[in-house]
C-alpha cells in the first residue's frame, strides 16, 4: 500500500480529513464537554494520546494479528492507553478529571480512534501511523477547542476560565471578562448550543473549501484561455 507523505497526512488531520468536521466522528464527547475551553483541551489532549499510542502499536504488530482477531486486539490497545490517560490525569489534573466524568473512559468507544487504528495503523509502517495518529488527534484537539471558546464567550463571556486544572497557579490569571456585566446565554452551555456551534463550524470549514475551490477553478480556467490563444504568424514558415 503506497504511503502518504508527510505534508498529505499533516493536512488530512488537521484539514482535508479532521476527524470531527469532516469525518464527523467522537461527537458524543466532543458535544458534551465543550461548554469552555479548559474542557476541550483536556478531552482533546487525552484523545491525542491515546491516538498516537493506539497507532504506534497497531503498525508495531500489524503484521503478527491474524483478521479474526484484529479488531479486538485494536480494542483492548485502545483501552490500554486510556487508562493510561486516566491515571495521569487522576494524577496530575484530578479537579478536571472529576469534571470530565464519564468521557474520559469513554474514549475507548471513539470510532474515530478505532477507524485511524483499523485503517490506516493496520496497513502502514511505525512513523507514517505515528504522524497521521498525531495530526488526526490534534485537529481534534483544535476543533474541541474552537468550539469550548464558541460556547464559553457566547455563553458566558468569558475565555480560558479554570485553565489553573491543566496549567496550575501559573494560569490563574488567563481567564479573560470579554463583556462586562453579560447575561449569560444558558443555550450555548447545554447540548443543544453544541450541535448550533457544531453546525457553524462545518458550515464555516465547508464555505472556506468552496471559496478555496472556485479560486482554483478560474485559475485553471484562466490558465487554459491563455495557453489557447492563437498566435499570428508572418512571412513564410519553412
């Protein structure tokens, strides 16, 4: 199976390919746990790692795991590595953890995780899985935390409140009061302002491609005209 280059699987993850606006995939953590932009990070840095591990091991052993057995093996790695994350972030962010709840064991069900491992991990060496585990989790990671700042700035109007539960002490002045004295919009804290900025984002990402392809259009249109223009020549052709 020929390997895409490194440029295509930095652009399929972050871009052309992302697991959450194109895929469309891990919606359940991704719309439950975004109402600020802590909470993305930490979902989304959990989910990264667990990608790039779940990847790693997959090439790794891509070879010796008969089909009848794939899937489970892909699974039971997957589970592996989340209760990696688990037990890191009960140890060094235990407060965002307890807020986090239930998603972050959820992470085993992730199809997106599940889909990079069967379909590109399983067929392809160490570093390509590597990189592409790497690029499809952090195009997540900025997806969960565009949409954490949608919400918690129309929402509450403020960004970056509580980064102190991944950064620490050093982060206890982040927190921005984008408008005083704001009423907050309960709809965008709750799930169904999730699916609206959800929505946004896909529309917003599929407008930019739109643009992006009618530009190249009438480039390659303009190119054709130019290259088909006849030339008049004089005299006597020998």
């Amino acid at each position: 199976m020929a390997t895409k280059t490194p440029i295509e699987l930095i652009k399929d993850g972050l871009w052309t390919n992302n697991p959450a606006l194109v895929q469309v995939l891990g919606l359940c953590p991704l719309l439950a746990v975004t109402g600020t932009v802590v909470n993305g990070i930490g979902l989304g840095l959990a989910t990264l790692l667990v990608l790039v591990g779940s990847n790693l091991s997959v090439s790794l052993i891509r070879n010796f795991v008969s089909e009848s057995v794939r899937l489970p093996a892909f699974v039971m790695i997957i589970a592996s590595f989340v209760t990696c994350a688990e037990l890191l972030m009960q140890a060094f962010t235990y407060e965002l953890y307890e807020i986090l709840g239930i998603f972050i064991p959820l992470i085993v069900t992730n199809c997106a995780i599940l889909g990079r491992a069967d379909a590109f991990a399983s067929r392809n060496p160490v570093l390509p899985s590597i990189l592409d585990g790497l690029m499809m989790g952090l195009g997540f990671l900025l997806v969960l935390i565009a949409l954490g700042g949608m919400r918690e700035l129309i929402g509450q109007g403020t960004l970056f409140t509580d980064m102190d539960l991944i950064f620490g002490s050093a982060a206890d002045g982040w927190q921005i009061q984008v408008f005083d004295d704001y009423a907050n919009v309960l709809f965008m804290v709750l799930p169904p302002g999730a699916f609206v900025g959800l929505g946004f984002l896909i529309a917003l990402k599929n407008g930019i491609d739109g643009q992006i392809r009618k530009r190249r259009e009438a480039r390659e249109v303009k190119s054709i005209e130019v290259g088909s223009k006849r030339v008049r020549v004089t005299g006597n052709v020998s």
